[in-house]
C-alpha cells in the first residue's frame, strides 16, 4: 500500500500534547511501518500560543482558533488532550458529527459523556478511541476489545489509581494519612488539590470506562458506588497487618447473573493477591473471564510520555483501520440492569468494641448468624476494659452486613464499631472477594 | 458495513481446533460485532475423520485431504492448530504462497521457520498472526505491536513456561525436583516425556518470537542461548531462601548498545520482584521501554481454550483489518547484531567450598577483583571442616566470571564450586540484571 502523509491535529499542547508531538516525529518510520501511513501534526489547539512550552511544534502549528482543526477536511484524525470537561466535550462532539475520528484521553469526558459522543461517532461512521483514559500506556481497552473478543469478562479488579496506592502504601510503613499525602505530594504523585484521587473520583471513571468496554453496557460516573481513603486511619492498617493483609482502594466490576455491579472502595486484600503486590503508583487490571482464566495487566497508569504513547497507538489504530469494519461500533450494544443496592456480596472486615464479659461475643455471633452471616476469621484483643473483636466474614450480602451492624450498635455490650470494609483474598473465580 | 460470511479453515481438529470451533459458535454474534462478518467453520484437516472428538463438527467438515483446503478459493483464512515442525511447515507455507491469511498457534514453527514463512506472507500480501504461539491468552504480541508502536522496548523478561514455573515453585516447599516434576506430571502441568519444557527449550523458541517482535529483528530459535532446570537442586534452592530470592526460569531479550541477546536460564529473583511472584503454572512477561517505564502482563500460559481464544483473536484482527496497511509486514525489518558469547553482562551468583584458613577468602576476592568483578553480598557458613562462600556479584561480564571461576577452581583452598546462575534483583531499567 502507498504511504500517504495523514494530517493530524491536537485539541490540547501541555504536558501530553507536546509528547504525542515528539514520538509523532521521532517514531514517524516505526509508524510508517505499522499502518503504512506518515503522520504529522498540522495543527493543535492552545489557549495561549505565546506560553513557553516543551517541544515546542513547528511553524504556524499552533492555534486558538478550533475552527482552523474542525473546518480542515484534510484532517482525518484528531487526538483530544486538553482534559476537562469543556470545552473539550463540545470540541469532541463536533468533530464527531464532522466526520473527523477522536482519540480521547479524557478519563471524565468519556465516563460522563460517553453514550452521547458514541452515538455522534456512530452517526458519522468514524472511530472514537480513549486507550489513553484509563491507565496510561497499559493497554487495557485493546486487550478487553481485540483480544479477548470471545471471553466471556465477569470480572474486572484494577488498582487504577496510582496516588492513592502509593498513599496507602505509605501508611504500611507507619505514617498517617496526612503524612503520606504529603509525601505524595512532594514526589509529583499527587496535584495539589487532591481530591479526585482521594475521593476515588478518578478510579470510579475509570471503572465505569472499564465496565463499559467489558461488559458492553454503558456505566457512566454516576452508576459507580465509590469511596475514597480518607478516612482510613492507622487502626485500620494495623489491623489488615494482624490479618496478613494490606488496604488498597480496589475498583471492581463484575457481571452476575445477568446484573452488573460496578464499585470502588477501600478494601482489605490478601498480601498472596496479585493486587496486594502492586508498588506504589503503579496501577494493575486483573480480567477474570471464561476463556482466559484471568489476565492481569501492570504498569505505570500515569505520566506524560506513557499516555502519548497509548494516544498514538490510538492514533495508529485508527489509520491502520479507518473503512473497515473493524471495532468501529461502540461496545456498549447491549443494555444490563444494575445490581439493586444492598445486593452486593462480599466478605467483610469490621472491628468493634465490645464489653470483656461472658455473652458479649456471643450477642454479636447471633446478631450475624441471624442474617446468615457466618464467621471466616476472628481476632480478639484486650483494650482498656473492653475487648476489640475483629471480624472478617464469609461471603455475605452487603444490606444483610449493614442491618447487622446497626443491631449490633443498638446492643449495650457493643461500644463502638468501625464501618465494614469488603475483603479480597483467594483468587479464583469463585472464591474471589465480591463474587 | 454489510455482514458477509467469512469462511475459515482448520488444519488440525484436536483440543485447541475444537475449542476454536466452539467459540467461534458460540461467540457468533460477538466476532461479527467486531469485524461486521460472520465466521464459519468450512473445513478441518485431520489424519483420522473416524476419531472420536470434543466438539465434533457438523457435517463434512473434517477432512484429510489438504488440497479441499489450499484449493478452495472461498476460504481466506485457516488456523494451523495442528503442532508439530510437519506437515504443518509446509501447508502453512503453501498456503501462504496461495494468498491465504494464516493464523498459527505453533511456537516452534515460527520460532524456526519465522523468516521463510514472513517472507511467502509478504509476497503475496497476507497476514501471518501468531499470537496463540507465545503464552496461550496473553496478549502479548499485539500489545507489542499495536499498543508499544513508538515504544523503543529494549528489554523484555519472563516466565514464559508454566512447567518449570510450578517444578521450581514446589521444590521451595522442600520437594526434590524428581518429586516435583512427578507433581507436575501428575496435574497435567507436565507432559509424560517433559523434555521441551525443563530443557528451557519451550521457554527459548516463545523467547526467539517476543525479541523478534519486540526488537524487529530476527531471532531463530538457534540464536537464543538457553538452560533447562534438570540440574537445579535443593541446595541451590536452599541458598536462593537464604538471599531471600526464588529460584525461576528466566527468559531475558533485550537490545543494549546496538547489539542484541537472547537467553533462557534458571536465575535467582529477588522475591520483591514480580517475576517472583506469579503464581505456579501461569506466565509473566515484563516489557520495558522508553515511554512506558514497564508493563507486565500475567495470566495463563497454556491451555485449550486459552489458546483458542488467542487463535479467535488473531482471526478476528485479520478479517478486521485484511485489505488495509495495518501491521501486515514482517516484524523484523532490521537486522541487529548478536552480543558476543562471554559479553552478556549481569549480577551473578555462585556458591564454593574452600578451606576454613586464613587467606582462603582474600585469595577468592582477589581472583574476582583482578578481573573487575566486585561482591555485593556474601554469606559464608561453616560445612564440616572447611566453609562454604555463597558470593552475589554485581553487574558483571559472564565471560570474566566465567574465567574468574576457572582460575577459583586451581586454587588448592578450593575444593567445589557450583556453576553461576544469573540474578534477576531490583525492578528499573537500569539496575535490572542483565543489564
């Protein structure tokens, strides 16, 4: 096939923008080779041209002018990577309905927006991409929608936020949240206004993408149950080391009996879990599927050059595939109900204060038992004049947990309790935490 | 784009042949999703129709007549799932001289006859994907690929032999390795005769095929220097756990000042390391490149349906993207030169006896010093009447080690010395060992 130059614009040139620019040019022959294709950067849009920049592109490259990219019928393809969610989303939009294809690497526009700009890329017949919004340079979306095209994935468990795995992380080696942070902080791992990470913000975006692609139903933001880690505290480290685990903030997705649930919390994992193994601000995807056993995918899910290069492997896919059939419709085809809130199984952990007289355990043995709940560990300590109980469940229903919790509040013997914490242990489909 | 039906073809109808067939059944509607065509199974090459089979196909299916295959102009695609160096070669060759797309799961096919079979693709502008043929539902050939396109990989390491893996793994729990292999043999980890697998053999040709992708030059099977684990014994697992290492099959590609080399050999991991930790018989590959720091993907490395649904995926890829330019060439454009024999460099370990008398380790230092080898850890032990050296080097040259321990072995203060084993330690580009 001839080579043909492919003109290429940028709707952003910071950080990743000016790294798509540089392997755009020093990889142009590896490029050439994959798709046949030269590409090159005719235009990429800024608020400001005369701010300094890395990398700085050439010539009259840079515009403020969006019209200069969405006008332009020789651009076939534009890379979103401006972040936020407008103007980027009304720019994405249009260019759709242009007929222009989109590589995004906009984690909140997709997980917001996503129905709406797929539906605009179907209209037009044109290739929306966002490899680069989940997980940086590990290429999860390609794997889930090319390689593992005839799995059956039920199960999707990431570590999908670096800040908060480095944060708590730290905290096993003895510093306190705050410490942590800002440690963090200090090493570039975390902004200076960190709440989106912390709140689990961020991971909950990249579940609902995830579970998206996954499961071929759509999830936006809004249908993910998240919780941050602010309110993890040493005792709560203290007490995964007495259970040989670790806290990490885990997104899960599963499919189940034909309902889907999709959710990040802190949780406590087995230090024998691949996800307990995952070093600081690297993030981890574990795919558990019919054919495939399951699949874990490790890297850096942050930075850069590593979202450049998952934009431009984009970018490449696209060129190599335009006026094919090929993975060009949205994956959400199909449309799957939401698991009813409470319905959610796991084993938990919890902790409580309990008087330290005869029939205390007891009380709280049959205030789970009557739920059908059943005791996987215990641990009991001397506390000041009480005993501090740790629990850690079998498989049990969230709501069942949650109703226990608040009759095991209401006893006098119990002096406070800790809010529940899903566990990961085993792996295996089957015997895998939230199954 | 309009549905069409897509006939495709077998060679081969086993376990993996009928797990393809299965899924491409059962997962109709999810293929034609993905490529806009249907896929069918038309024809099955096999020795003996009348076998009993898993799975078996409808109607006139299975054939033994090769020709109804390679001669029929309908069929596009055929999947060689039939193992073995022939006939499988030669169809496969033919067929891609025929102008038919080949998707093969045959590791050491294309490990020994890659270039000829790249070559009769390329004349006639087909695809040869081959994803299945290193580590079963891993993805790893088309992440490198398709997701590492700008990514200068220069280093790719791995567990890629589920066998060893589990042998290795269950003689840390005080197995010998007879006692382990039986193990193995037993779960159906392990073939009755298990040569291909603990004579690192297996591990080489998936280690030929991943450096050929990852660095785009050729390696055959012949070029990769490997060493099986027969002759790994509880001592050397003893003093892996004394290090606080594990004792693995490693392979290691990487592509280092222009020159390239390619090994397999038992080497002691730290156990931080994550090739440390995967689990028993599953697979790990570590991809290390410029713009993505580190990605390692983990999962099983064999298996039927596994492998089909890699098979499925390579079929799809090249219904989905046949008639484009998209990564339809040879991997291997460029031809890079080999490392010298004795130029490999990495930290080393090595365990000695030598006489329990002053001197005896200066004179052992000082061989090691003169040839610019410097000691990063040793342990020393009493061992009847003399003492026993267990010596981690730094990064050093294997031939001056090598020499250094020839010279160790004409010392009268020595009396034994185990043979050295590459040490695979701390995780980042630059301290990794063979560096």
């Amino acid at each position: 096939m001839a080579s043909v130059d492919v003109p290429v614009a940028l709707l952003g040139y910071g950080t990743v923008g000016a790294a798509v620019n540089r392997l755009l040019t020093e990889s142009a022959d590896d490029i050439e080779r994959a798709t046949g294709h030269r590409l090159r950067l005719v235009k990429a849009l800024v608020r400001d041209i005369d701010k300094e920049r890395d990398y700085p592109p050439a010539g009259d490259v840079l515009t403020t002018d969006f019209r200069e990219i969405a006008d332009d019928p020789s651009i076939a393809v534009v890379a979103e990577v401006m972040g936020g969610l407008e103007p980027a989303g009304t720019h994405v939009l249009e260019l759709l309905r242009g007929g222009k294809h989109v590589v995004s690497a906009n984690k909140q526009l997709i997980a917001r927006s996503g129905a709406k700009l797929f539906e605009a890329a179907t209209s037009t017949g044109v290739q929306l991409r966002f490899e680069a919004s989940v997980c940086a340079a590990i290429p999860v979306i390609k794997v889930l929608r090319e390689s593992l095209v005839v799995t059956n994935v039920h199960r999707v468990l990431g570590i999908v936020n670096g800040t908060t795995n480095f944060v708590l992380t730290e905290m096993e080696g003895g510093k306190t949240y705050a410490q942590a942070l800002a440690e963090a902080q200090e090493r570039g791992y975390a902004e200076a206004d960190p709440t989106d990470d912390v709140s689990g913000a961020d991971a909950a975006a990249k579940m609902a993408i995830l579970a998206t692609v996954a499961f071929k139903s759509r999830f936006d933001l809004a249908d993910v149950d998240y919780t941050g880690i602010t309110e993890i505290d040493p005792a709560d480290v203290n007490a995964a080391r007495q259970l040989d685990m670790v806290i990490r903030l885990v997104g899960v997705a599963q499919h189940l009996d034909g309902h889907v649930d999709v959710r990040v919390h802190p949780a406590l994992v087995d230090k024998q879990h691949p996800l307990a193994k995952v070093d600081g601000a690297f993030n981890a995807v574990m795919l558990q599927g019919d054919a495939i056993r399951e699949i874990t995918l490790e890297g850096p899910g942050a930075g850069g050059i590593e979202t450049a290069s998952a934009v431009i492997a984009d970018i490449t896919t696209v060129i190599g595939t335009m006026r094919t059939g090929f993975l060009q419709n949205d994956a959400a085809w199909r449309v799957l109900p939401k698991l009813p809130p409470g319905d959610n199984r796991s084993p938990f952990y919890f902790r409580m204060s309990v008087e330290d007289r005869p029939g205390a355990l007891a009380q709280v043995a049959d205030e789970l038992a009557r739920r059908e709940i059943s005791i996987a560990r215990l641990l009991q300590h001397q506390n000041g004049d009480g005993a501090e109980l740790h629990v850690v469940t079998h498989q049990a229903r969230q709501g069942a947990l949650e109703d226990a919790l608040v009759a095991l509040g209401e006893l006098s013997s119990v002096h406070r309790r800790s809010r529940p914490l899903p566990v990961v242990s085993d792996r295996g489909v089957s015997e895998l935490g939230w199954a």
